[in-house]
C-alpha cells in the first residue's frame, strides 16, 4: 500500500472533562500492557497489510498522550519510526521541563495542546487540570527544545460567555504567535457530564447568534495576523497545516492503532472495539476485535461531501462519477445562487457565509 498516515490513539486520562465524548479511561495502572498491545498490533498490521515502509505522518492522540512514561514513549517510537510529520498530544501542564527534554529525544516536530481557553474560571468549569499560565509556559518550553510547529485548541460559546471574553483568549493565542490554531464551538454530547447538567438545567447554551459572531470574529483576527483559514475549524501559518489531519479530509488511507482506532484503505473501514481491555486481550491473542465495512460508491461520494467541503479547496468536480456530479450541482444550485456556495474552476466551496451552516448544506447534497 502507498506511505500511510498512522494514528496512535492512547486513551489514558488522569481525569476527565465534562464534555469530552473521546473513547478515554482513568486507569492508568494498565499503560504499560496497552503499550505493548500497541506496538503488537503495529506488527500484526504490518504482516497483514504486506506494508514494509514508513508512515507518511504519525499523529499520537487521545485520551492524553502525555500521561504516558518517558519510557512507554520510546518504546512506541522505537517500534514505529519517524515521519515527516510527527505530532503528539499533550495537556499544557504535563509539559514539565523533564517532559520538554524527553520530546527532545523523540522525533517529535509538532505538539499540539487542548488549552480550551485562557480563563481560570472555565478552565475550573471544564474540569481542566492546567491553568492559563501553565499553557503559557508549555509553549515556552516546547520552543525552547526546537519544536517550532505548535498547535493549540481554543473553545468558544460558552454559557454566559461574552464577546469580550472570547476575544481575550484570542488576543492571548496571538501572542503566544502558535503555528496552528484549532478552535470549536463548546458542543454538548449525549452521555458527558456537561450534557447531563443542560438536561438538569444547570447550564444553558449560548444563543446562535452570539455563536455566529464568535466565529466570524475569530476568523477575521487570525486571517488579519497572518493565519490561512483552511478547514472549518482551522487556522494555520503558510506551509503549516496539519499533514495528518489534512490526510482524512483528502480521502487518503490511514492506519489506526489502539482501542477504538479507526483505519481506512480507500475500500474498506475498520475500527477497534472501544474497550481498551478487551482490546488488549484480543492483541495478546492474535488480532485486537473490530468491525468494519466495505466502502460502496454512494459512500465515498457522501464522505467526499463531508471531508472536501469542510477545507478551503473545496470538492474538486472532476473527481465524481457523471451521475453523482449531476446529483451535486443540482442539490447545490439553491445553495450557489444563495452565496452559500461557489463553483469556480470546477471545484465547490462553501462561501463564508456558508461556512456557518455547513452541516445543512453538505446533509443536503449528500445521497440517500
């Protein structure tokens, strides 16, 4: 198979917020017997897929990558390599002096960190173990080893949270002058702590409109100091995006490793069950337990909508079947003469105005 990208997934947290809906455990006792599942399954992928090369980028999420030892990082590298992008995980305040010297011995060139926001009090609110001026002195001590491709996660609209309050932690991630910058809208998944707390009416969502403004105020600041809007979501510096990441928006294959990983060849997904311990159990014994499926046509096309859409080159036209090219432009002509979308040189974008509602635009181009 072509150099694919390969995603580690360490789902081990120290302690859990209340809105993440990541697959993640607190038992921290069981890293090291993860670890060397991982490392197995690298092996057993490998003998599978008859693939002798290199990943072409390595992204270690999570969970928090950072909870792991010094030495269950090297054991992971040793077993995978290098890529030319190597990026991993990290909570600002496992960013210790100690942990900056270990990533200096890692091929590790970009880092990227869950900061969320600036504010101590919705730090507090999210359950988050950093303060703001720990995030701070992260990405001074991540310079300080050479790492100069760091990313940051930023949240906005939260309750009661004010315009104000929004543009100082963008005035903060300015000066802190990242590389990339990830930013999202607070989301209440089913089944998390914060979820639970809407339900019981102990918090209340922030209007859409407010929502909007954040959003649109964010994508102004960072396009005026320099950062390229190029995914619904990101911001990066020229010549900076994310590789990896890029790699699912652009239907190329991946490789996915731990307990509830996902991999893709172009024909066929498969994802690991999302139990780390019977994961475990079933690399110890030959192969970790998954389910999987096939890719069909009107499946490509869909995920093609949903991936291509959401970057600033768009869904490039020429790359559909005559029919599903027909079936697009005729779903997308209401949305074209709206401003929601444009088509330009045979490709399909989503507008500014666009980029708001996205969801109901790709929804409604994609096939039944």
């Amino acid at each position: 198979m072509d150099s694919p990208g390969l995603y580690i997934h360490i789902p081990f947290c120290k302690s859990r917020c209340i809105y993440c809906g990541f697959y993640s455990t607190t038992r921290l006792d069981l890293r090291q017997r993860y670890v060397d599942a991982v490392c197995r399954e690298y092996q057993q992928t490998r003998t599978r897929l008859a693939f002798d090369g290199t990943p072409h980028t390595i992204y270690i999420g999570g969970g928090t990558p950072s909870t792991l030892t010094g030495d269950q990082l090297r054991q992971l590298f040793d077993t995978v390599g290098a890529a030319e992008e190597v990026t991993i995980e990290c909570n600002p305040d496992d960013v210790t002096t100690d942990f900056a010297k270990l990533l200096s011995q890692l091929p590790v060139n970009r880092v990227s960190m869950g900061v969320q926001t600036f504010n101590e009090q919705r730090l507090r609110f999210l359950c988050r173990r950093h303060t703001a001026a720990q995030a701070v002195e992260a990405v001074t001590r991540l310079r300080s080893i050479g790492i100069d491709n760091v990313s940051i996660d930023l949240m906005y609209g939260f309750p009661e949270e004010t315009l104000a309050e929004w543009n100082s932690d963008i005035d903060q991630a300015l000066r802190l002058d990242v590389e990339h910058i990830s930013a999202y809208a607070l989301t209440y998944e089913e089944g998390t702590p914060l979820w639970k707390m809407l339900q019981r009416g102990q918090v209340s969502e922030i209007d859409e409109d407010m929502s909007r403004q954040m959003y649109y105020g964010l994508c102004d600041r960072l396009e005026e100091n320099g950062y390229e809007h190029y995914e619904i979501s990101n911001f990066a510096r020229p010549g900076r995006r994310s590789r990896h990441n890029s790699g699912y928006w652009n239907q190329t294959s991946y490789i996915g490793l731990g307990a509830a990983a996902h991999s893709y060849d172009g024909k066929c997904r498969r994802w690991n069950v999302s139990d780390f311990v019977a994961y475990i159990e079933g690399v110890e014994n030959g192969c970790a337990p998954y389910d999987s499926e096939e890719i069909d046509n009107i499946t490509r096309y869909n995920e093609m909508v949903m991936t291509a859409l959401r970057t600033a080159d768009g869904l490039p036209l020429n790359s559909l079947a005559a029919e599903q090219r027909t079936y697009c432009l005729d779903n997308a002509r209401r949305y074209i003469e709206n401003g929601l979308l444009s088509l330009e040189a045979d490709r399909l974008r989503l507008t500014r105005c666009g980029l708001f509602v996205s969801d109901m635009i790709m929804t409604d181009l994609m096939m039944a």
